[in-house]
C-alpha cells in the first residue's frame, strides 16, 4: 500500500510541520514568477520537504532533488517503489543508518611519530597531518591539498551540480558544504560561482521551471504550478509571452516541431529571395528567373523571348541599337519589376510557399500595428465615461475587452498559417497523408470563418476610433460584444479541430497550449516577505 506522504514522515508518525510545508506555491494552479534574489528562498520550500520528511541534512537532499530534477513528488514516488536505501544509491549517496557523518581517527592508515599523527593520501602520496585529512560519507578520504584542486577543477569543467568522490570506481557525491568549506579557503571567488551554480541549477535542472527569454533577459524566472500543463504558453510579469516547452514566442495552436521548421524555412527563404533579387531576372514572356553567365546584357530565355538584362524590358533581336534604351531611370517600372522578380521561382512549392508567408506576414503587421492602436484606449475611456450607455454598469470596459479579445484572435488566426503549410504539406517527416484533401477542407472551414470574424472585429474597432455620435456608442458596443463572444467560440473551435481532427495524423509527440480565452497565463511574482514566510519561517 503507498505511503500517504501528505501526513505522515519517515518514523511513520503523522506530522502537521510538513503537512503545512507543503501548502506553498507548488500547488498553485497558475505559473509565478521568481526574481533571482529569490531563488534560495524558493530552494528551501523543496529542500525543507525532502529534509523534514526523510531527516536527512540539506546536502543530501540537494542531491536527491538535483537527480530527480527538482521534482518533489518524484522522489515520494521513488522512495515508495524503491525503498530509501536503493533510493540514496541511485541518486549518488550512501546509505548510512545510523546517520554518522565525519569518520574516527582511528579508521585511518596512520603513522606516529611522537606525539603527531601523520597520513599518506593516496593521490599525491605525500604524508599530511591527521588534521589536514577530510572523509566523505561514502567512507573514502583524502588531504585537503588534493580535495581542494578536485573541486575547483570540477567547479571549473562544468560539474560543480555533482562533484564526484575521487576514489576510483566510487560514484557517490560529495558533501557540497564540504565543498564549500574547504574551496573557501583557497579561492573564495570560485566559492562564489560554486553557490551561484547551486542556485541556478533550482532552474536549469527543473522540468517545470524556466527563465524568461525576453530581450534583455529581465532576469526572472517562471516556476509551473502542480496542475501547470508543460506544453502551456506563460506570460512574464515584464510582459514577455512564450512557449514553455520551446522557450520561443507563444505559437499555438501551430506545434513546437512545426513552428521550429517554418522558422528555419523563413531565414532560407529570405536568404534565397535576396540572392534571386540580386542576380537573376525575370523573363518578362513567361515569368521564369534567369541567372546571367555571360556580360552581354541582351538575354534570351529558353523560351525564346529576349529581353534587357538592366531593366529586364523586353527587346528585338538587335540590344541598345533601334529604339530600346534603358538609361533613364522610371520608379514605375522599377517596382513593376521588383515585384515580379520576387516571383521568379515558379515551382509549385515555392508559391505554395508564398500564399502562406504572405498571409501570415500580413497578419502579423496587423497585429503589431493593432497592438499600438491599445495606446489610444485611454482615450476611448474618457469618450464612454463623456458619452456613456444605457447600461454603465455593465460591460464597462467593452473596448479594452473588444481589443483584447482581437489581439488574441488575430495571434490565433497567424500561427494558423505555418501549421496549415506543413500539415497538409510534404516536408512534415511522419505525416499521414491520408484523407488530406477532407482533412484540409475541414480546417480551411474553420480557419475562413476565424478570419472573416477577426476583420468585422477589426473593422467595428477602427470605426469606433473614427467619428462616431454619442447615439451609436451603444450599437457598436453591442456588435463588439458579441462579435467577441463569437470569435472565442471560433478560437475554441479552431484548437478543437487541430487537436481532435488533425494532431493524431502526426503521432504521439505532437502536442499544443489549451486554449485560454485570456490568453497565455499570467505568471504571479511570489514576495518573499509575504508569500514565502509562512513556508521558511524566519529564514526570509
């Protein structure tokens, strides 16, 4: 029968200090957000569970949490299957039951030589006094001189988180206030980095917790909540919104794998576009690019039209001789040009290509210049409080939910393009092109509809920023509200139809953020004096 970890700790004596130790911010629904200066004292809710509950001291439960990666409930769950002896093994410690730390110094090969106690250390074989030796719970012991270099040189290579014994064939971890007191001595700036790399490892080592990506990284970092789903979008108090699981910008409903393969593609093709523009030009009788070899400028493509090579106008047989010059300069015509020399690979894939980044590029200048017409809602506020409707109490801040409700529609309606070039596409490996045309016709419904409500939202807002009459304030806040309310059900509608309709033909791995009609959550800063208190007592 599994233990009940919630009341009861190792003695099997019920136990209300750890039952309310774990009332703290791992139970939170929603994600927070933890400011570096805070890490430690976040550190410590984990770290006081695991060592009231095993009685064990904080260097061993640092290790048991670090290898199971900061997941509290893993090593419950370990220490129930597993037992606590097979638990500490595994997890780099040795097992010692009558918990003795530190050693006897009659345990050591020592020589006497009057009253001094001499000890040779089988590293640098020289002969140290007894008191310059240090033993490490796995029993193994060495000088101080030798202790030290293994540290720094681990803290140094990158495996200050689990410093290995020296002993060879020995796989257990040494005591990281061991480590701390002895490289101290020697350098206290490494002692310094060591604790950082400590702190910081609460968040590089911890499934459920990551750094904000904002650029400039605003240094905090964002812990999920128990019922946190690890493919969820979270929104940093400075503002920045991302994918949990990919750590780039929130792209739901397009999956992690698709939204990573359309940005590697728009960098290529951007690239591939320059080069086109710069050397090649576009056949003005059948459109298709042609690449110049030679230093005549009088072209002849392979379909037997010739044309000008330095304004790209089509030309007789004869170049520069009869009535054709190209040496003055048209902005016209340049941009005519321009515009169909950008179209000059006239592959199937690659104007496939372009009706997609076209309409997500679209899209996504209309949500950037939307999000700067937010600006403006203070204005709007001082017009409905000048003019206000039949109903102030209700819906009262109408606008700003109106918008609110378009930008997160519209980032809905963008991210729907990438996903739709790769899902019916054939660059996607593992995709089930089975009943792709149904499957496509079934998506491009919804989208359409998600599309066409986005634009009458768009348009009612942009209207009402206009000239508008004390009298039709209440009429448009009606067909905002409602257009509102019906494009979060095409929202709903559009992540239901990629999860149920179209996710299964790409397997098991693939998966996207539920839809929030918030949009990403809203990570909470925990205060330490207020929030964590309780949890540390006076350790804050």
């Amino acid at each position: 029968m599994p233990i009940d970890f919630s009341i009861m700790d190792w003695d099997g004596n019920r136990s209300s200090s750890s039952n309310s130790i774990r009332n703290d911010f791992s139970e939170q629904s929603g994600p927070l957000a933890i400011t570096r200066d805070r890490l430690m004292a976040a550190q410590m809710v984990d770290l006081s569970k695991v060592m009231e509950f095993l009685a064990i001291n904080e260097s061993q439960a640092r290790v048991l949490l670090m290898h199971h990666r900061w997941n509290v409930e893993r090593v419950f769950d370990a220490l129930d299957r597993k037992g606590k002896e097979r638990l500490f093994a595994e997890s780099g410690l040795p097992f010692v039951k009558d918990d003795v730390v530190g050693f006897n110094l009659n345990q050591l090969p020592m020589q006497c030589e009057g009253h001094r106690f001499s000890f040779l250390c089988t590293v640098c074989f020289e002969e140290v006094d007894a008191k310059e030796v240090t033993r490490m719970e796995c029993g193994h012991y060495f000088c101080n001189c030798c202790w030290t270099e293994h540290f720094i040189t681990s803290i140094d290579n990158g495996h200050a988180r689990r410093i290995k014994c020296m002993e060879i064939q020995c796989s257990y971890v040494c005591n990281y206030q061991t480590v701390c007191l002895l490289v101290s001595a020697r350098d206290p700036l490494v002692t310094a980095r060591f604790e950082r790399l400590l702190m910081e490892s609460y968040i590089d080592d911890n499934d459920r917790a990551c750094w904000c990506p904002s650029n400039p990284p605003c240094g905090r970092a964002i812990l999920l909540g128990s019922q946190s789903d690890p493919f969820c979008e979270v929104e940093c108090m400075c503002g920045t919104q991302f994918c949990f699981n990919c750590l780039s910008e929130a792209h739901s409903p397009c999956t992690c794998r698709i939204w990573g393969m359309w940005v590697k593609r728009c960098e290529v093709e951007k690239q591939n576009i320059d080069w086109i523009e710069a050397n090649t030009r576009v056949c003005p009788g059948c459109g298709h690019a042609v690449f110049k070899e030679g230093g005549c400028n009088r072209m002849t493509c392979r379909c037997g039209q010739t044309f000008c090579w330095l304004c790209g106008g089509p030309t007789g047989e004869s170049h520069l001789l009869q009535g054709h010059s190209c040496n003055r300069f048209t902005k016209a015509e340049q941009k005519k040009l321009r515009k169909h020399a950008l179209q000059g690979p006239t592959s199937q894939e690659s104007f496939r290509y372009m009706h997609y980044c076209e309409r997500y590029r679209s899209h996504t200048n209309s949500l950037e210049k939307e999000t700067l017409i937010q600006q403006t809602l203070q204005t709007c506020s001082l017009f409905l409080s000048t003019h206000p409707t039949d109903r102030p109490n209700r819906d009262e801040n109408w606008v700003l939910t109106g918008f609110e409700k378009l930008l997160l529609s519209r980032r809905v309606l963008t991210y729907t393009y990438p996903f739709a070039f790769y899902m019916f596409g054939d660059e996607l490996p593992g995709n089930d092109l089975k009943n792709k045309g149904s499957r496509q016709d079934l998506f491009e419904d919804q989208q359409q509809q998600l599309e066409c409500c986005v634009e009458k939202l768009a348009m009612e807002l942009e209207n009402f920023f206009d000239q508008i009459t004390p009298g039709e304030v209440a009429e448009v806040r009606f067909r905002v509200v409602s257009l509102s309310r019906l494009l979060d059900n095409c929202c709903r509608n559009m992540y239901e139809c990629i999860q149920e309709e179209l996710l299964p033909y790409l397997g098991l791995t693939e998966f996207i953020a539920q839809y929030k009609p918030s949009g990403p959550d809203k990570a909470k800063e925990i205060n330490c004096g207020e929030d964590m208190r309780p949890l540390l007592g006076s350790s804050c």
